[in-house]
C-alpha cells in the first residue's frame, strides 16, 4: 500500500463546478498537510497549508484534514479554466522540508 | 516568479555527455533540495542541502552529483546519464524552524536523456 494515495484522474468539470479533490495516507504520525497546484511544464506551486485537523479557508479554495479518517479535500468553488492543472497533496510528520511525502497528482480540467 | 530560479529549463544530453542544473533561491532560506518528477509517479527526493551541508542522499545513483557552493546556490551535475534519467527536475527551497515549514519550488529543468 502507498503511503499516500491520490486518484489521477484526469477529472473533468463544467466551469462554474465545485471541485473535490481528495487524498488518503496511512501514516497517522502525519501532522502537515500541504496542497501544490501544477501547471503543465511548471514546477508546484504551493496553494495550501494546513496543520493537523480542521478548515482552512482561502478565496475559493478550501482544505479540509479528517485525521481520524486519513483523510485530506482541497475543495474549488465557481471553477474556471485557469484552474486547469495538477493538484498534488504533501504531508509530513513534522514539517521539515526533507519529510515530505507527496501524492502522484490529480489532473483537473475545467471546461467551458 | 517563484523565488527559486532553474537552469537551463530544457536541456538534451546524449549518454556521453557531461552537464549541469543550476539553482538559485531568492527567498533567503537556509535549505535547499533537488527532486526528480516522471510521470505517472510521486515526486523523488534525491538531495537535502542545510545550511549547504548535504543531510540527505536518497539512494541516488552517482551519475548524480550535487554541489552546493552557499546557502543560496545548489548544483547538479550529470555525467553518463541513462534514458530512463529523463525527466523533471525541481529544485526547491525552504526555511527549516522547529514550528514546521514547508517547500517553494523552482520552475523546473526538463532534461532528456537521448
């Protein structure tokens, strides 16, 4: 079993949707919880960051930890096509920069 | 404009070849790392830089040297590279504190192995 499981998708959603994206893991030991978005031919760029469990909220883009379930959703309100690209999820123990464990990614397209 | 500078952004080398990746951070943190990203596949630490001591070597084949010269600067360099070495290859950055942190990417160097 994967440490972290994340579907790749592709999904692909009507602009306007609200989007769901989701990762599992296994560790329970993990704390931080980090989501990057990736444009084709770019590097990740991070767009969220949480500790431990609860709602961040930031403009359309909410995070969301169930540490109880292992679980962790980065949701998107009123999609739009900019937000076409791969969302990978990290997470780590203890926040160091060389523990992260990351997701393959899932593709998002949103469509006119 | 991410902070963390890569280049060259694409680069072709035959298996003979010797090349380099380079890497500067704008961000005055004092980590550094280099990261491997094929498809379909989750991102690979190769190399932790603090303080531009090397921490951590991933099990990374020696055709992959790193180099970094000071805390904002970081090397790779290549040599008798094989096709399966092609892919992305990210450079990040971060501030490591005891209150956690997290990692700024660079935009990446595509390199493929002919």
């Amino acid at each position: 079993q994967k440490e972290v499981e994340q579907d790749p998708g592709p999904l692909s959603v009507p602009e306007g949707a609200i989007v769901s994206l989701n990762c599992t893991y296994s560790n329970s030991a993990f704390q931080y919880f980090m989501w990057y978005r990736q444009y084709s031919r770019k590097g990740p760029e991070l767009l969220m960051y949480t500790y431990s469990s609860g709602n961040k909220e930031d403009g359309r883009f909410t995070a969301q930890v169930d540490k109880s379930s292992k679980y962790i959703s980065l949701f998107i309100r009123d999609s739009q096509p900019s937000d076409s690209a791969t969302y990978l999820c990290a997470m780590s123990e203890t926040g160091g920069g060389n523990k992260l464990t990351f997701g393959t990614g899932t593709q998002l397209k949103v469509e006119l | 404009e991410t902070g963390v500078t890569q280049t060259p952004r694409h680069l072709v080398m035959g298996m003979t070849n010797k090349k380099s990746l380079k890497c500067e951070q704008h961000l005055g943190h004092n980590a550094m790392y280099w990261y491997k990203q094929s498809a379909k596949k989750p991102l690979e630490l190769m190399f932790v830089y603090n303080f531009k001591e090397q921490t951590e070597n991933n099990s990374v084949p020696s055709r992959f040297s790193p180099e970094c010269p000071n805390s904002s600067h970081l090397f790779l360099h290549l040599h008798t590279l094989q096709p399966e070495d092609s892919a992305l290859y990210l450079c990040a950055s971060s501030q490591e504190d005891r209150n956690g942190n997290t990692i700024y990417f660079g935009e990446g160097s595509w390199l493929t192995v002919v």
